[in-house]
C-alpha cells in the first residue's frame, strides 16, 4: 500500500463527507478520543496534521505572519499560528495534494490537553469564527505515574463527552461500535509498534525521518481497517528488509535517538545530513507517540483513559529519563539529539537537565534549537556544524 494514496483516499474522503449534510465531521486533537468520535460515526479530522503539512511544504512562512497580526503569539504553538494563518488567507496545501478548496468544516470541535493548553486556544479560535460546539477534556498532567483516581477522572469526562456528542451526532453510542473502535486502534498501534521496533535491527531498515511520513495512518486513520492494513503490508516490507541486511542508511555506523519534535521543512536536508555522516536516527520519542499499549476493548473508557494518560509528553522528567535510557538500551543508541523546539515547550525536553543528567549515565548528548514550522528559528549551518561536530565525537 502507498501511503500517498492511503492519505489521498482519507482527506478526499473527508471533503465528501463536508459537503454531505447528513454525514458529521468531528475536529479532534491527535492524541484526542478519536475512537470515541468513529464510533458515533463522527468523519475524523487532525489539524495538527495539517499544521505538519503547512510546514512541510513551508507554507508556514506565509502563513504564521498572518496569525501574528491577528493576536497571536509567535512564541506559541507554530502548528497553531500556521493553521489559523491558513484559514485567515484562505489558503491550504490541501488544495494542491488532495483537491480540497478548504480544511473540511466541523459540526464539532474535540480537544484533549494531554499533550499542551494551546490546543485549546486553537480549537477555540474556530469555535468563535464559524459558532461551533467546543468539547474538552482537560486530564491530570505531567505525572509521575497514572493512578486510578486519575483514570477515573477521565472516564468520567469521557461519558459526559459522550452525552454532549450524541446530542449533536443525533444518535447514541453502542457499546459495540466503541468497543470495535477500540479493538481496530489497538491493532493499528501494535502493529505500528513493531514497524517501529524493526529499527532494532542493525542496518536499521527505517529511519525517524522515514517515520515521520509513515505515520500519517495512525494519526488521521486510528480506529480504522485502513490503518491496520497498511502497517500490516509496510511490516511485512520492513522484515523482508530486514532479512536481506537493508538498511535506510547505507553503511551505517551510528545510531541516533531524536528526542522532540521533526522540523517539518526541513526533514529531507537533516536526513541527508545524518546519511553522509553515516548515522542512522533509528528511535525517536515522536513517532512512539502513536502506541497505545493500553487500549483494551473489553475495558474501553478506563483503557483510553490509561492510554491517553500515559503519554510521553504527559509524564515528568524522571519518567521520561528512564524511558529514553530503556529506548537507548534497546535500540543500541549511540547519542540522543534533543530538539528544543522554539514553540514547543512542552514537547521539548532539554531545558530541565535531562541531557546533563543523561550524560552523567553515559549516554552522550546534544541540543539543537529549531522549531516544527517556524524555520526562523532554525539554522542550517550552525544546525550541520553542530550536528557533524557530535556525531565526530561519538
């Protein structure tokens, strides 16, 4: 499977179901309860997707200026400034990729701040603009470990979601829909777990910045048969590759953790950069955002909330040392890039210690300052020197 036509299928099939008055569109936050959203037969949209795509395609830097003038911040969220700056120009990548004139407008707004505040504001922003429903849920955050009370919090928000959703869905939740929801996003993600962990093997015969793209069906696909075909047929690719000694960097001699955020506009420029010098980004925290070990559909509320809850980004310092330690271990990593995005300070993790207190266990490391779509915040030449600089150490 393709996963261009995978992504092309999915927002063709999302601008359909916005021009279908009898079809729903649900907005949801990546790591939001999407499974909850399928099963009320709610269409699945990810703006943070297209926050990526915006910077991919660095049409970012036309649109996050255009944000800023109208109040927002360029020290927030640049997922956030690019797309609300699309949506003031009138303007989106959709439109050459996929064929859509515009994002896809929502009978209803779901966030989750698991992962920060500013989806928040984002999803606010075009609650206000178009008068549409805004549904939050707002969990414990930055824990050191998830308890039941912590689970039973979030449950509880997920069944008053569910009644605020019915009501504009038009119909009520069958246990059974959520439960097979469940059951196919847990399937998706085992299976994107083990795509992953192929990196293992040494060549690895994928990268992160091959990672970055092979992700889009578990982000915008998660609940779904589609998601679960395609990481089937990728897995099997990966293990054939594995079995013939490919690896996604010719003659590697180093592995590489890349701790943070990509920088969308320039991930084929650094993935360059780590192939001539021979090193191969083999783990990362980001792509392992999307495995969801503890969904259970015989147990679906707790089980998201367990789930969700126990997020990376949603973790304190301790938890996420131990975590990148066990990965370094595993993945025999040799040094742990941190990427210390500008307007990510909440999935950038190397303002508090942690690369000292990982050095001080032997685990070499280095910080490069970026951002996900702002690329004025990103430098190619001290970011190359800086980066080379590091991997001649190791």
């Amino acid at each position: 499977m393709d996963v261009k036509q995978v992504m092309r299928d999915y927002f063709t099939d999302l601008g359909a179901a916005a021009a279908d008055p009898a079809r729903k569109v649900a907005w949801c936050t990546s790591v939001g309860p999407a499974e909850i959203l399928r099963a009320l037969g709610f269409e699945v949209y990810f703006p943070e997707n297209h926050g990526a795509l915006l910077g991919a395609t660095r049409a970012s830097a036309d649109t996050i200026p255009v944000a800023n003038a109208a109040g927002y911040s360029p020290e927030i969220c640049s997922y956030l400034t690019s797309d609300i700056g699309a949506c003031i120009k009138g303007s989106t990548p959709l439109t050459r990729s996929y064929g859509l004139a515009e994002a896809p407008r929502p009978d209803v707004l779901v966030y989750c701040t698991n992962q920060c505040k500013d989806v928040m504001h984002w999803f606010a922003w075009y609650a206000r603009r178009w008068q549409v429903p805004l549904l939050g849920i707002h969990p414990p955050t930055h824990l050191p470990e998830v308890t039941a009370e912590h689970i039973a919090d979030v449950a509880a928000q997920y069944r008053r979601l569910i009644g605020q959703l019915e009501a504009i869905a038009g119909r009520r939740l069958d246990p059974q829909a959520l439960e097979q929801a469940l059951a196919r996003s847990r399937q998706a993600t085992d299976l994107w777990a083990q795509v992953l962990h192929t990196a293992r093997a040494r060549p690895a015969p994928l990268s992160f910045f091959d990672g970055t793209i092979h992700m889009g069906p578990i982000v915008v696909l998660r609940g779904t048969e589609v998601a679960i075909d395609y990481y089937r047929a990728l897995l099997a690719d990966l293990r054939a590759k594995v079995e013939a000694g490919a690896g996604a960097v010719p003659g590697e001699r180093l592995r590489i953790y890349w701790e943070g955020m990509p920088v969308w506009g320039r991930l084929r420029h650094l993935s360059e950069l780590f192939a001539r010098n021979r090193a191969a980004v083999v783990a990362s925290t980001y792509c392992n955002s999307w495995i969801f070990a503890d969904f259970d559909p015989a147990d679906p509320l707790p089980s998201m909330a367990r789930a969700y809850l126990s997020i990376f980004i949603n973790r304190d310092d301790d938890w996420k040392q131990r975590y990148i330690e066990r990965l370094v271990e595993e993945f025999a990593i040799d040094g742990v890039l941190f990427h210390a995005a500008r307007t990510c300070p909440n999935n950038s993790n190397s303002s508090y210690g942690l690369p000292r207190r990982l050095s001080a266990r032997g685990i070499p490391s280095i910080v490069v300052d970026g951002d996900l779509c702002d690329l004025r915040c990103f430098s190619d030449e001290q970011s190359t020197t800086l980066i080379e600089a590091f991997l001649e150490t190791l």
